[in-house]
C-alpha cells in the first residue's frame, strides 16, 4: 500500500470515528417507529441470537438496495427510501436488533479483502461471530476476509 493510500485511509477511520462516536444515538434508534414496525416485520422467532441476526440481514437485504453515498441516513430514512449504503444498513441492523431480544453486539469498520486481494473500506455489525453485512445475500461469499479496525460493542440489555 502506498503512502498516499494509507493517508487516506487513516483519515477515512478517523474522521469515521469522530462522526460516529459524536453522534451514536441519532444512528442507532431502536426506539423510532418506522424501526419498530420493521423490527415486527422481520422477527421471525428466532431463538438465538445469530437466528434473530440472521432474520435482520435478510429483511434488511430483502427492502433495501444497495446504493453508495457519502451521506449517512438515520435508520427511519433508510428504511423509509429503500436505498442505502454499507453505514446506513449498518446503522438499521443495530437499531432493529435491541427490538428483536439481540442486546449485545458490535458495530465494525474495518476492510474487506476479497479473494484477489483488492480491499475496500467497510462497516457491519457481528452478533456473537456472525458478520451481519446487509450490502449482500445472508449467503455472501465465505471467501471475502472482513478485518476490523474499529470495533464498538453496543450492549442495550
């Protein structure tokens, strides 16, 4: 990785951070409305943790389409415009958890490093090891390596 690269990078991962870290509960919303009634919608009964997980990435798989976009949306207005990105999904899975009995999870940024080698910035949510990435199927890939960088444990129980 070149000097240039790693720069941006390590802007990208701190000014991520700083927005995140300053603004947590507008991102993560358990208790909105519109949040609420997908969180109804998408339980399934599961009984585990990684089952109600797994109910929340395809519900959010199956209602949203994956759009790139420098700004980040509230849970509400994701779910609200069907679109959104690697942040947004991220932001909707860990406020439809907390409804659906899932209290205690991880929101990540790190890399994604897929077979070939070539990297992207990223964020997901893990409940127990399970990555929850809604930007795919519940069957994505197991070959793409997901590599944190910023881990922030969420523990609403």
């Amino acid at each position: 990785m070149g000097l240039i690269t790693a720069m941006k990078e390590a802007r990208f991962w701190e000014g991520w951070k700083n927005r995140f870290e300053g603004s947590k509960d507008r991102y993560i919303t358990p208790n909105n409305p519109t949040v609420v009634r997908a969180s109804e919608e998408a339980d399934k009964g599961g009984t585990t943790p990684k089952e109600t997980g797994q109910n929340v990435w395809q519900y959010i798989y199956d209602n949203t389409e994956y759009k790139l976009s420098k700004e980040w949306k509230e849970p509400a207005q994701t779910l609200r415009d069907g679109v959104g990105d690697c942040e947004d999904v991220t932001f909707l899975a860990a406020s439809m958890l907390p409804n659906m009995g899932v209290g205690d999870f991880k929101v990540v940024i790190g890399e994604l490093i897929f077979p070939s080698g070539a990297k992207e910035l990223h964020t997901w949510v893990e409940v127990g090891d399970m990555v929850i990435d809604a930007t795919g199927s519940p069957g994505t890939s197991p070959q793409i390596e997901y590599k944190p960088v910023q881990i922030y444990r969420i523990n609403t129980q």
